[in-house]
C-alpha cells in the first residue's frame, strides 16, 4: 500500500464518518519497504493540490519521514514556459462542468527548478509513490478499529457485529 493512498482513506464505521479523530488513519506495526520508481516530478506537481497536507505530515512523521515542510507548497498564479517543476500548476477560476471545483492544467515541467525544489519533489516522490507499507495496521484514531495490512493490501473489510 502506498502511502499516497493512505491520504484519501478514512475509518469504514458509521460512527466515525462525522468524527474529525477518524483521519487520517494511524500506521501500527508498520513494515516499510522502498521500491525504486521512475522518477515523475509532473505527477507529484499534479497531485499536490488533492493531497491533504496535514494528513499527510502526520503520516509521514509516524513512519519517519520529518523532512516535509509544515507548509503546502504552493504552486506560482502564474507560470511560464520556464516554469520550475514545483510551480507547474496553473489553476483557473473553475472547471466548465462544475463552477464551484478548481481545475488544474498539466505543465510540463522544465529543467529550471531549484535545487530546493527540486530536493522536495524528490522527497515527496520517494515518500507518496516509492515507500509502501507491506505490513501492519491502520488504527482509527476516533474507534481505535485495526484495518491489518498483509502483503501490501489493506483489509477494510468490517466485522458483522460493526
């Protein structure tokens, strides 16, 4: 399971769905194992904006990972087309189908990035896609409900007596 996934995840029980507590979930007993990815810096650029960063903080500081900025990173208004990796976002009013939801343009990224920028997105890349959890739990934090993680793969499948 990557960790990026564990951004979007949240207790499966009713009484937790209105609990602040029941997110992010916690990692107990966690067995991290790194696999080596192609490097995807347009991915991470493109992704940032759904990844809830608080969450993923808290996550990445119960697993080891304490480089991570306490702030989002936030991408240029404006950019142009030497626009660095990490200010590749472009963000328009709204998207057509839906006037209350931003949407984002992919911009390809250009050698022109920073060193720091480009350390974070290295960071961000090894931590969300490379680092995956191959055993353990995930803890509600409202319930306290185990989710056991074997071979990768999460289990949220709830007891009948839940």
């Amino acid at each position: 399971m990557k960790i990026l996934t564990t951004n979007f995840l949240t207790c499966a029980l009713k009484t937790c769905k209105t609990s602040p507590l029941s997110y992010p979930l916690h990692f107990k007993d966690a067995e991290l194992v790194q696999q080596e990815l192609d490097y995807n810096p347009t991915f991470i650029v493109n992704i940032l904006p759904r990844v809830d960063w608080d969450a993923l903080k808290i996550t990445a500081g119960e697993l080891g990972f304490t480089t991570l900025p306490t702030t989002k990173p936030s991408p240029s208004p404006s950019p142009s087309p030497s626009t660095s990796a990490a200010n590749a976002l472009t963000a328009p009013a709204s998207h057509p189908s839906n006037p209350t939801s931003p949407s984002y343009s992919l911009v390809t990224p250009t050698p022109a990035t920073s060193d720091e920028d480009e350390k974070l997105l290295h960071d961000l890349h090894t931590l969300l896609l490379e680092t995956q959890v191959m055993s353990g739990k995930l803890v509600c934090g409202n319930c306290g409900h185990e989710y056991a993680i074997k071979e990768g793969i999460a289990n949220f499948l709830l007891p009948n007596h839940l």
